[in-house]
C-alpha cells in the first residue's frame, strides 16, 4: 500500500500524521516512511530520536535503493503542491490522505486541495480531521466537508499537546511521558490506520 499525506497548507498536521502512521502500519507489515518535503522534518524527527524508529525514514532518492523491500511506504510531502505534484502523486498512490484542522482557513484550502485532486482525477483522496478542539468542531467540520461532497476518514484525531511534546523529542506520542492524553492520541491514529487496512489491504 503506497499513501501520500498532502495537503496544500503547512501546519495541518501532515509530518505527524506520517509518523504515525508509519509507526502503526510498520506493526503490521514492513513499512517505510518517505520524507519528499524539502523541509525533512520527519527526518528530522526521527534524527531527534534517542531509540531507533521501527521504520526507515528516507528520502525519495534512497527509496530506489530500497524498491520492492517495503509492503507499505508513507509518504510526507511539502505544503504547495503544484498541480503536477498531484498527478504524480495520484498516478504513485493508493490513498492521498488530506491532514487539515477543524480551522475555517484549513477547511477552505483543503476543499481546494481535494478539488484539485479531483480535477486531474482522484478517485482516492480523503480527508482526515487533525487537532480537533470539541465534538462541536468536528461535527461543524464534517458537515461542512459533507455539503461539499469531500471525502472524509470516520475516525479523526483530537487536539493534544502530547503532539508538540513528541515532535520535540522525536518519538511517537504514545510514548509521551507523564501524560495521560497520550494513550488517547494513539487510539485516534490507531482507528483511523485501522479505517485504512480494512479498506485498502
Ligand atoms: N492532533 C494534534 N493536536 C495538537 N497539536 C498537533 C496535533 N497534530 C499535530 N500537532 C502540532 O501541530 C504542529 C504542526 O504539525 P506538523 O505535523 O508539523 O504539520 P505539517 O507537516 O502539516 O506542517 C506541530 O507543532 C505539531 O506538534
Ligand atoms: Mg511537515
């Protein structure tokens, strides 16, 4: 299974939604997760981290080196997609997850983003709901999503600081530590993945 986490903004939680799901996949399978923003911050994630991750963290370019070795590979990508991007993105991927914020302002990019996609003919896009504050913000959101016909994943992931703290320390965040949102956190992306497996395995 090859997923490409995109969206046209930065900040939606797109790096840590590839972590994650590199984490919960490679329990599963042999997974690899593949750092295409420029930015490296998953790389640099994983660099901060003081036990190895249980997955390779490379670049395009490696992953030749790697062909055929990896039954999932996750792919992080940079914010501003241009419409090429998409096509290679969507000609290279089973499923594009669209990582936004229950924010107006994310909202709005991503309907752009899915629309986009659907334009040069994605028929596997969705969108997963990240750093949602309330039940309110995600039902808001959903409908929203809904009116606009704009696929969307059932399980989402709610806000935590856990989040900030696992970036910061290179790990994932259910091994936050002293944090009682962390076990949380982590049953959010493990549905979710879950929501993945049972549709694309
Ligand atoms: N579910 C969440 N709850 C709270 N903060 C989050 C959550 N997911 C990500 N974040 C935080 O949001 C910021 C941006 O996340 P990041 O994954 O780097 O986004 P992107 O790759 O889209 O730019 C980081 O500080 C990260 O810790
Ligand atoms: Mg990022």
């Amino acid at each position: 299974m090859i997923i490409a986490i995109v969206n046209q903004k930065g900040g939606v939680a797109k790096t840590t939604t590839a972590v994650h799901f590199a984490y919960g996949l490679s329990a599963q399978a042999a997974t690899v997760l593949v750092d295409s923003d420029p930015n490296r911050s998953a790389m640099a994630w994983a660099g901060r981290a003081t036990s190895a991750f249980p997955f390779k963290v490379i670049t395009e370019l490696q992953l030749l080196r790697f062909q055929g070795k990896f039954q999932h590979i996750v792919t992080d990508t940079k914010a501003r997609p241009s419409p090429e991007d998409l096509k290679v993105l969507l000609e290279m991927t089973d499923l594009i997850v669209l990582p936004s914020s229950t924010s107006g302002d994310d909202l709005r990019v991503t309907v752009d983003t899915a629309q986009r996609l659907k334009e040069v003919g994605s028929q596997n896009h969705r969108v997963l709901l990240t750093k949602v504050p309330s039940v309110k913000d995600e039902k808001d959101a959903r409908e929203y999503l809904q009116e606009q016909s704009i696929p969307i994943f059932k399980g989402h992931i709610r806000a935590y600081k856990a989040y900030d703290k696992a970036f910061i320390e290179g790990i994932p965040v259910f091994q936050v530590k002293r944090d009682p949102n962390a076990s949380r956190a982590w049953l959010d992306y493990q549905t979710v993945i879950q929501e993945v497996l049972e549709e694309y395995s």
